[in-house]
C-alpha cells in the first residue's frame, strides 16, 4: 500500500471527498526521441512536413513489408524503466493487437502484451499534501498509428484523409496502478513523468504536440470500502491543467451521479477544455478483444546483462536524486532546487556554472538562476548545445556572479548584463566596459545623491518620520534611477535611514 | 536447331559463357511457348515481355563485358544469369502487378522489389513474368486463384497441385527452365510433385520473405522450382541469405557447394554410399494411392541398392501436424490479411461507413478459402480460445518439432517419404471437401511446422502421371538434401520414365484446346 495524502483538490468540495475516494490510474503514451521509426528507417521528424512523405513499404502497411526492430527505442524504454525502478524483462516479446481502422495500416498493432520491457516501478513526487509514490505497473514499447484528418472538400464533401507520417513511430505506454487519489496528485504525477523522461532523454514529452498523451481511469468508492467503483477513461487532455481539471470534474461528475442514485457506465469520456466538462465519447460495454498473439515476424528479444549494464551506465542523474544532492550537499532549499530541477535550462545552468567555478556559493548561483535567468528562460527559445537560455555561457555567467560578490557591479545593473549576454553571448567584462558600469559603494561619492533624493521626496520623508520604515524603500529606488543603478543599494539605503533617522530639522 | 526451352540450367549457362546463345534468343524461345500455351495452361497471371528482353538485354551485356574482361570475369557470373525465371505472383517487383492470386489486390502494383528480386537481379536472372496460385497461397491446386485456376501439363484436366501450381505448371511445360515458389504447408513441394520436377523448401529463415505477400509468418518460405537438381541448387544460392529488413532471416551462410554439384551421375551417385537415411511410417497415410506408395518404395529400395542404408523410424506426433497447422496458419493469416482493407490500395467497394466499405472490400474481395482460413485464424485467437487451441498448437508444434530432432540426434543424414499421398487430381475433385484437400499436404506441412528443409524430386510415374519423393533433412541442410537428390537422379537416369515429356503439351499448343476455367466448369457442372 502506498502512502497517498494528497491535499483537497481546488475545485472539488469537501463534502464530497469526505464521502467518496477517488481511485486514479493514469496511461501515458509518450513518442520516443529517435531518429527513425519503430520497425522501418523512415525519419521521425516528420512535424510539419506535407502528408505521407515520411513512408514506406513497412509504416503504410504494404504486401511482404516486415518490421525490424529499433534499438534506440527499446534502449529508451529500458532507460526509463531503470529510472522508475522497474524489473527488466530478461526476454521480451512482441505481439499483435488486431482491431480494424483506417489509421492502422496492417490491421494490427506490433505491441507488447505479456511481457513488457519494463514492470512493477514507481515514481515518487510532491503534491501540496507532501510527498505521493505511485506504483507503475508496466512501461512497454509499441507504435504509433497514422492521423486521421477529417475534412470537407471544396465542393461540400465530408472526408476523411490519412497522414502516415506518423504511422510506425515509436512510443512507450506507461501505466500505473490505480494508486493516485486526486486530481492534483494525477497532474504531478504527469509533471513529474514528464521531468523525468526530458532528464533521462528519452522523449520531448511536449503534451501540447501530442508526444506525450495522458489518459486518466477515474472512479470513486465510498470512504472505508475497498471495491474499486465503475471506471471512466478521460482523454484528450492536452496540458497538465486539463489533467487537474478533467479529472476534478470526472470527481464531481461521478459523485452527483452516485449521490443521485445514477449508476455510472463503463466509458471512455473526452475531455473539453474549452467547456471545462467531459463527454462521452464511446461506451465500452464488452471488454475489445484484441487477439493478441506473439509477432512471427519478429523474434523474441533478449535483453542481457551486459546490454543492461551499458544503458544504466549511460543513465542520467534523475530529478530526485538531483533535488536530493541540491539541498543537501549543496544547502539549497527544497524550495529553489525543486524549481531549478524542474526546468531543464536553469538545471543545466547551475550545474555548468559551479562546475566553471567551484567557489560561488551554490546559494548565489541558485538565486541567478532561478531569478532573473530563469525568467529569461521563459522569454527565450534558442538553447546552446549544453542546453543553456540563449547564447549564454557558464564561465560569463560566473564571471558576473563574481563581480557581484566582489561589490564591482550592483544587482540592478547585473540584471541588465545578464539579459544582453543571454541575448548576445558577449562578454560580461565586455558589456559592462561598454554601459559604463561600476558600481558605486563610496558613501561619500553617493552623499549628494542622497540628499538631493530626499530634498525632492519630502512626502517620503514625512511618511517615513511618521513611523512607515517602508517608505525607504522608494527613496532607495530613487536614488538607483537617479545614478542609473550603479549605487550600491545597501550602502545608499545605510545612508538614507542615517540621514532620515536624525532629529528632524538637520535635513 | 534445338529447341532451347528443352535445356536445362545449367546447360543454357554454359552456352551463354561461351557465346553460343544470346539470353535474348532464350528469352525470346521461352516467351513465344509461353504465350502460345498459357490459354490451355493458365499458368502465367503476368507475362512481362517488355521488361524481360530488356532484362536479357542487359544480361547479355553483362555477358560481353565479362567476355572481354577474361574468363576469371565470366567465372565469377552467377549460373543464374540470363536465365529465364518465373515468379509465384506474390513477389514483388517494382512497378509490377502482385495479386497473390488475389481480387482484392487487383490493380495493385509494388513499389519495391523483394529481396529476392534484387537478389535475382544481382545475378542477372531474366523475369519473364508472374505465375498463377492459390489465393494468398491458400490451397494445394491452384483452384482457388481468383484468375482460373492452372492446367496441369500431364493432364489438362487435372490440378497442377498448390499453391505454387503455376510455377510448377511453367517449369514442367518448359516455359521455364526455372521458377519461385513459396512452401507454407507443401505449396513448392507438392506441386513439383505432381507436375513431376523438383521443389526444394529450405529451412525457415534461409530465405528473407521481405517482399512476399505473407500467409502465414513463421511457416512460409520461398524456394526453387527446376527440373533438375543442380538448377534448383544454383536457384536457391541466388536468393539465399541474411537481409536485414527480415528479421526472421538468419544469419546463416549459404554454401557456394550449391554451384557444384556433380556433374557425372558416377560422382553424383556415389554420395549415396553410407547413408542413413530414415523412413517415416507415419508418413505412409491412409488413402495413400497404391500405385503412389508402390513408386516411393520402389525408390527407395534403389537408394538402398545404390549404398544407402535406409531405416523404417517414426515420428509420432506427425499425426496431429494436419491439426496444429490449421491452427497455427490460419490464426497468423487472419493478421497479416487485415491489411486488406481498400484504403490504401486494391479496390474500393462500398460507399458508406468505413465499417460498410470494409465489409463490401474484404466480403467481395476475398474468396471462399481464404476466408474460411480467416475465421478459424480468428476464432482460434479469440478470448476464451487461445490457450485451448493457439497455444496448444504452438507446444504441439514443438513435439514435431522434437520428433525430427531425435531422429538427427540418432544419426539419420536425412529422410526420405512420399511428397504427396496422391497423384495429381480432376479439377473439382477436393473443392467440395475442404479437409480432403488439407490431406494432400499430410506428408509436407509437419516439415514447415518444424522449420526444415524438404525436396520433392520425380521418382516416377502412376497412371502417367507423376509421382514425387521427398528428402527431409535437418536445419541449413539444404546441400545434403541436393546431393542426395542428384544422386537418385544419377541412378535413375537410365529409367524408362526418366526422359518423358509431360504427355498433354501437345493438346496446351492447340489454341481450340479449352482454358482451365472453362475445363473445370464443365467438370464442376458435371
């Protein structure tokens, strides 16, 4: 039994959680990051090429083509299988999934069945109720199908046209048990999934271009009871927003249901976020017989030690372990490192920039970049190769993290060098030679500064005397602009309280 | 002149090195009987006459540049080159129809080409077109191709067997010196049986199927047809071999031995000399034809004489091979047939749901047997019946399997049995009974459910019709199983049947002579 305290989900009254326990379980698909398909050689980078010209004899399904298998996935799956502390199948197998429909090309779906890559793992993440493991009964390989677009030809016509683009690429199901108990702890589940699978590298994971897909098993039992409840599969939920909110409403959707004496249906529901509602959209009365059966086209496939061994040597650092490592050998907050872990660029440039210089304070760094970097990271697209926002290196990034430390440039101004070389990628020395930069922590030098700051605020000064310290902080912002940032802002706010505090009259 | 669709193989090879016979000229003589005969014959779906001078073409190109470079250059030519081939009509070509006897691939054309077909290609066969066969390979008389069904040369009312019958059909009626089959449950060996040359099935994974229009995945396998040993060796080492992109291929090397069999029939025979070779009993069946069992011991008592030792031994599970193979194929088939389903190539029918259009596609478009065959594939994969019938067909399949195993533990070098339990059959004499027709491949499907190499070479005649004995050997023992049949070729070669010609080619010259379809309709009428 694991351990699920997940806080009241936002959205879903109390009352009814106090009734009824929702029972959660969550099917991923995610699109592998290779370079060419599950069983063929056609390219994966097929976004936004013009339909069907990313096929062949083998993905469009054609007499006598045969799969072959892609190595590279199935190194992914095994990859994220010894992240999620699953057991490796020894040897595995592929099989047949039979059903008919236009967007599968041979009329089966080479899949895995009874034996998957990966089984019986888990997957621990925070919720605002604290820490939640989730058990995940499987991870195993399989292939995407084609996408159906349906269409109205010119003249009025209704159709339906096939893209094979995507027909044959690659991608691992994920699938826990039904072990999440709210709708927060279902999107945090994704979240955490999709970190994980980014860090390992073994899928973009972008929901918003369907790499990864997130379906949900709602149901609900009464408090107390232990016999699961009629479930509903919800789909098509594209952010993790929607998770949260499909689910939260299945929660409400079912409970009205239940308390209103309704019996639910065994459905597969879509998820609308436009009207924030669920609706059905095929029931499934009869379990689908699938008749699965071993591929013949494909033998089993072994996985040995040594194959093992050379994939978990090759295994990244996992978020947790890093977010461990962050706070406690290098005394971040579990606050800053679970923020700088979660984003791919601010984790790549901590890392990069205290291996540049192993002195800063990790602190230090931490704040730059989960600061003014990290929101420089939202703005900019572009990713040097070692995955840094914009032309940034780690070595400049120090050097203006020293500057600061060494009281040669003030924060104000260190903003603004940080957003030009994340920008330019030019020197921090450079930029600051060229603004003019220094920053000025001679009490002395600012001493007319100041006074003039404070003969022109008079209102300021008088909030201040009567007992708002806060109103420092204008005054300090004052003097800032008026020596373009380069006042050190201590030394200036030192010297304001100085002046302010003295008996009235000396100003 | 002589008539230079009477040589063999390896004799128009030898005169093409020499300059004495252009593939053209080949090309040309094979393609003028074949068009002539194929209304009485209807072994051909396709004859490409175009393509094929074209491809005789560049092979006496080939020829002339290896001429002028030196003999070491024309020695290394493959035997295969410039001669003229026939391909069972589920192989791909590039830009060529592949029906697989099929309506529902009418009209389609392959983008690619086999593996086999670069293959023949490589070595610079000449593909004079496409032969007739069973739909989806599924049957053993060619009666059930959607285009008529095929004469066979020794009877033009009688079935050429299946499903490879149009290319046995071609070879025998010498409209090719050789042709490709493939074999799932019989379908290269009992035809060459019953149209009274040789057809070799090698082992599972000794040839790459990518390319060939599947039936059922882990049984089929192409091989030669020829009317000799030696051709069918020099055929099977062209296309044999590791291809990546079949991953059932396996990476087995193929002996060049295939190329050199022995020319002299003393050399040939004298492989014989200390043999073991094995007499399955089970494989005598009930409804055996006397005169079919007479001609194979009778062959075999002149192995015997010729040195070899022969051993009645038993393979005791070969009695529920029939059974498991009707599970085991037809539940692969109803997979790899779903992909026929007119979105993306065949005919369209229906103009409604998708459901309706695949209902009226696969309804119309496939015949009775194959859908028969997709049903009990079906059924046998459906919830509830896997583990009682799929996968207990598969552990069956392993006790064949170990059936065989121990006869090679015990030091058999290969065995020896009927092909077929039957002559060649009147046209509508087993479509009414279904099992009747499973029956013909008794002696030949335990071998596909075992994954070995078994040939059917002429052993003589019943009735005037030809009857086959098959050698069955261990994994990749293909030579072995060419030497011993150029060895029973050897010893038999003074026989009286030996230089007979099949006794109907005559009347297959006549054009007043009815069309197979036409012959079975009046006998199905009848």
């Amino acid at each position: 039994m694991t351990a699920v305290r997940a806080a009241p989900p936002t959205g879903v009254p109390a009352s009814v959680l106090e009734r009824y326990e929702p029972v959660i379980g969550i099917e991923v698909h995610c699109q592998l990051r290779t370079a060419s398909k599950m069983f063929c050689g056609c390219s994966t980078d097929y976004d936004g090429a013009p339909p069907n010209t990313h096929t062949c004899p083998v993905c469009l399904g054609l007499p006598g083509a045969l799969p072959t298998i892609n190595r590279l996935a199935v190194e992914h799956v095994l990859t994220t299988g010894l992240a999620i502390d699953a057991t490796i199948a020894a040897t595995t197998r592929w099989e047949r999934k039979n059903y008919f429909y236009p967007d599968l090309p041979k009329g089966y779906q080479i899949s895995q069945y009874a034996i998957p890559l990966a089984a019986a793992g888990r997957l621990t993440f925070g919720t605002s109720g604290g820490d939640v493991t989730v058990g995940i009964t499987r991870a195993h390989l399989e292939e995407d199908t084609a996408k159906l677009v349906h269409a109205t030809t010119p003249d009025g016509r209704k159709v339906s046209l096939v893209d094979f683009n995507r027909s044959g690429a690659p991608l691992m199901e994920i699938v826990t048990e039904p072990d999440v108990r709210s709708a927060e702890a279902a999107r945090r589940y994704a979240e955490e999934l999709q970190l994980l699978l980014r860090a390992i590298g073994v899928s973009n994971a972008d929901m918003e271009r369907g790499q990864m897909r997130v379906e949900a098993n709602v149901s609900l039992r009464p408090r107390g009871t232990e016999a699961f409840g009629t479930r509903v599969e919800v789909k098509n939920m594209n952010s993790f927003r929607s998770v949260e909110r499909a689910v939260n409403f299945e929660i409400e959707r079912q409970a009205a249901a239940l308390d209103a004496g309704q019996p639910l249906v065994q459905e597969t529901r879509g998820w609308d976020d436009g009207r924030g509602s669920t609706y059905q959209m095929r029931l499934k009365e009869t379990s689908e017989d699938y008749r699965y059966f071993p591929e013949p086209d494909l033998p089993p496939l072994k996985v040995d030690a040594v194959w093992l061994d050379e994939v978990r040597a090759r295994l990244a650092e996992l978020p947790t372990a890093r977010r461990s490592r962050y706070t406690s050998e290098l005394g971040l907050s579990a606050y800053d490192a679970a923020v700088i872990v979660a984003d791919p660029a601010m984790s790549a440039a901590f890392s990069a920039v205290l291996a540049s210089d192993p002195s800063l304070p990790p602190k230090e760094v931490a704040n730059l970049v989960a600061g003014d970097y990290g929101r420089a990271a939202k703005e900019i697209q572009e990713r040097t190769p070692d995955g840094l926002v914009g032309r940034s290196s780690a070595a400049e990034l120090a050097e203006l993290l020293r500057r600061v430390a060494a009281g040669e440039l003030s924060r104000a101004n260190a903003k603004e060098v940080l957003g030009e070389h994340v920008r330019s990628g030019e020197a921090v020395s450079g930029i600051v030679a060229a603004r003019g930069f220094r920053q000025i922590s001679d009490a002395s030098a600012l001493s007319d500064v100041v006074d003039e700051v404070l003969a022109a605020n008079p209102a300021a000064v008088g909030d201040y005397r009567a007992g708002k310290p806060q109103a420092v902080g204008f005054l300090v912002g004052q003097v800032m602009k008026a020596t373009r940032g380069q006042a050190n802002a201590g030394v200036v706010q030192a010297a304001l309280r100085e002046r302010l505090d003295r008996p009235a009259g000396d100003a | 002149m002589i008539d230079l669709t009477r040589l063999h193989a390896h004799e128009m090879a030898r005169l093409l090195r020499h300059g004495d016979v252009t593939a053209r000229e080949l090309t040309e003589a094979h393609l003028a009987l074949a068009e002539r005969q194929n209304r009485a014959l209807n072994a051909w779906l396709t004859i490409d006459r175009d393509r094929a001078l074209a491809e005789a073409d560049a092979a006496d190109a080939r020829l002339a540049a290896a001429r002028a470079e030196g003999a070491r250059a024309v020695d290394a030519l493959h035997p295969i080159l410039g001669i003229p081939i026939a391909l069972k009509d589920l192989v791909s070509v590039a830009g060529g129809k592949a029906t697989a006897g099929s309506r529902i691939l009418d009209g389609y054309r392959a983008p690619y080409d086999a593996h086999i077909t670069e293959r023949l290609r490589d070595a610079g066969a000449v593909i004079l077109g496409k032969t007739n066969m069973d739909e989806f390979a599924m049957g053993s008389s060619t009666e059930h191709s959607a285009y008529g069904p095929t004469a066979n040369p020794w009877a033009l009312d009688r079935v050429p067997g299946g499903s490879s019958g149009g290319s046995a059909a071609a070879v025998a009626a010498f409209h090719a010196p050789v042709s490709i089959g493939t074999d799932t449950g019989g379908s290269i060996r009992q035809p060459a049986a019953l149209c009274g040359i040789v057809g070799l099935k090698p082992t599972y994974g000794r040839v790459s199927r990518y390319g060939i229009v599947a039936f059922a995945s882990s049984l089929d396998q192409i091989g030669p047809f020829a009317r000799n040993a030696r051709d069918a060796a020099a055929l099977l080492h062209a296309v044999a071999g590791r291809d990546e992109r079949d991953s059932t291929s396996a990476p087995v090397s193929v002996p060049d031995e295939l190329l050199s069999l022995p020319a002299a029939d003393d050399e040939a025979a004298g492989w014989l000399r200390g043999k073991r070779l094995g007499l399955p009993r089970e494989y005598f069946v009930a409804g055996m034809e006397p005169q079919v069992e007479h001609r194979v011991r009778a062959a075999v008592a002149a192995l015997e004489a010729a040195g070899a030792r022969v051993d009645e031994v038993s393979l005791p599970h070969t009695d529920y091979g029939l059974a498991t193979y009707y599970i085991v194929a037809p539940a692969e088939a109803s997979a790899n047939l779903a992909r026929y389903d007119g979105i993306r190539y065949g005919p369209r029918l229906g103009n409604g749901t998708v459901l309706e259009n695949y209902l009226a596609t696969r309804g119309r478009g496939f015949g009775p047997e194959v859908k028969r065959r997709i049903m009990l594939g079906t059924y046998a994969l459906s919830a509830g019946y896997y583990d009682a019938y799929y996968l207990k067909a598969q552990k069956v399949r392993t006790l064949i399997k170990q059936d065989f195993d121990r006869l090679w533990l015990e030091g058999f070098d290969a065995l020896v049995a009927p092909t077929s339990p039957t002559v060649a059959f009147p046209f509508g004499a087993k479509m009414a009974d279904p099992v009747s027709m499973y029956l013909s491949d008794a002696c030949t499907l335990p071998v596909n459910m075992a994954g070995l190499p078994g040939i059917s070479v002429p052993c003589g005649l019943a009735d005037g019709l030809p009857v086959g004995l098959q050698f069955i050997g261990a994994a990749w023992s293909e030579l072995e199983l060419f030497h011993l049949s150029r060895a029973y070729e050897a010893i038999t070669a003074g026989a009286d049947w030996r230089g007979l010609e099949p006794a109907d080619l005559a009347r297959a010259d006549d054009p007043g002579t009815p069309t197979p379809a036409e012959r079975a309709g009046v006998l199905s009428a009848s």
